[in-house]
C-alpha cells in the first residue's frame, strides 16, 4: 500500500476522532456545565456557563463537561425512630421530591455528586423532623395535624436546601408507625379517653333527660292542679244551679214537696 495513502488515511482517521470529542449531546431533562482547565467556564459577564438540551462544541483535553439530570427526583428516606412530645418512639418513613435549581451552586457545594446531595438533604430534613416531632403527640401526627406537619416540613427544607441549590418540591410522610413497646400503651390511653368522653356524653344525655323529666312533671302538676280547680269550680257552679232549680221548683208546687 502506498505509504502516502497510509499517512493520509491515518491524518483522516485522528481527525475524525478528534472532531467526534469535539462534539456531545445534552438531552431534554439535563443540563451541563463546562469545565476549562478545573474551572468552571464563564461568560463576558462573568456567569457560570450552563449547557442547555442541544449541540455542543468542547475542547479536546482543555474542557470537561459535566452533565446534570435536573427534572424532580425522589429521595425515599428510611425508616427513623422519632422521640414525640410524650417521649414515645414512633417509626416514620417519608419522602422528599427535589430538583437541581442552581446548578453552579450545585456543583459546588456538592461535587456534581448526586448521592452527596441526598444525604445533605436528609441530615437536613431528620433534623427538622426531630424537632418537630418533638413538639407533637402522637395523637396529633396520626390525625389531621399530619398536613400541616409535612408543609411546615417542606418549607423547612426549602430554606436550607436553598444552600445547595436545590429546590424541595414537596415532603410526605407515607406512615407513622408505633414499636410494640408504645403501640400497647398508647392504644390504652386513647381507649381510656374515648371511654372519659363516652361518660361524659352519657352524664350528660342522663342531666338532659333529668331535665326534661323534670319540666314534663312540672307540666304535668300544673295541668292537673288546673283540672282539678276547674272541676271544683264547675261542680260548685252545678250544685247552686242545682238549688236554684230547686227552689224555684219549690215556690211553685209547695203541696208537691210536702208529699
């Protein structure tokens, strides 16, 4: 073969595979930062430069890129043993959607390392969790007080997140659980409060009834304190009706009554 050839082909062949690690790719749903030499590469205005979806040219060996997923990702946090207001453990599993919103901060506060990121932010999120757990018993995290804990949360997490530059979008608590040693317990205290308002409601259905009772005997010996004066005085008024008739009868027909 000619060694011209052989030459041209071989100039050919690095030029393509120098031209091919020129070029890369972002796709939707990432972005990228370029790194000169370890530096982060900026523009005329001294902005960090980020690499949007599209084509992009680099510099072979001067440049690095680093590309970020930043659509919402999912943290599943393991179960915690929680101290609540009443010293009682519970067992808590929870979630937290976040996404990448400052990705110079980002980087570099975490490396571009994705699994550094999660866990500053779930140091970040047990910590709130404990404390405010701790401000709550378990009777209010079991009912409806569980919404606004977990936006309380949220808004707790966003402030200090912000630090990393990222943005939680949202935190939820898939359950709260009690250990054994609590559930008996706490299952105990809240029948005996059922029972108390159970009591409580039947003491006073019985005073409402008493009252009532008591307002229809009141009726009752009114009315028939009534019926009984009107009885008298119909039958006083039947009785001189009754001797009128009779005198009247009387004066007529003397001879009549003597027989």
């Amino acid at each position: 073969m000619n060694p011209q050839k052989i030459v041209l082909s071989t100039v050919l062949g690095i030029g393509v595979l120098l031209l091919l690690s020129c070029i890369f790719t972002i796709q939707q749903g990432q972005q990228g930062l370029l790194l000169r030499l370890g530096r982060l590469a900026a523009d005329n205005k001294g902005q960090t430069t980020i690499l949007l979806p599209g084509f992009h040219l680099k510099l072979p060996f001067v440049e690095t890129i680093y590309v970020f997923d930043t659509r919402i990702q999912t943290l599943d946090i393991k179960s915690s043993r929680i101290v609540t207001k009443e010293k009682k453990d519970v067992i808590v599993d929870y979630y937290v959607k976040w996404q990448i919103k400052n990705l110079p901060l980002y980087f570099k506060s975490t490396g571009g390392n994705e699994i550094k990121a999660e866990n500053l932010l779930e140091q970040q999120l047990n910590t709130s969790l404990r404390a405010q757990f701790g401000k709550r018993a378990i009777a209010e995290l079991v009912s409806g007080g569980r919404e606004d804990l977990m936006e309380l949360l949220k808004n707790n997490a966003q402030q200090q997140a912000k630090q990393l530059g990222i943005y939680v979008v949202d935190v939820r608590i898939k359950g709260i659980e009690l250990p054994p040693s609590t559930s008996q317990a706490v299952y105990q205290r809240m029948r005996a409060d059922m029972q108390k308002i159970a009591n409580r409601h039947r003491a006073d259905g019985q005073a409402a009834a008493e009252a009532i009772q008591a307002t229809a005997d009141a009726k009752v010996t009114l009315i028939l304190a009534k019926a009984r004066s009107d009885g008298q005085i119909i039958r006083a008024q039947g009785q001189a009706q009754a001797a009128k008739i009779y005198t009247q009868a009387f004066a007529q027909n003397k001879d009549f009554f003597v027989f």
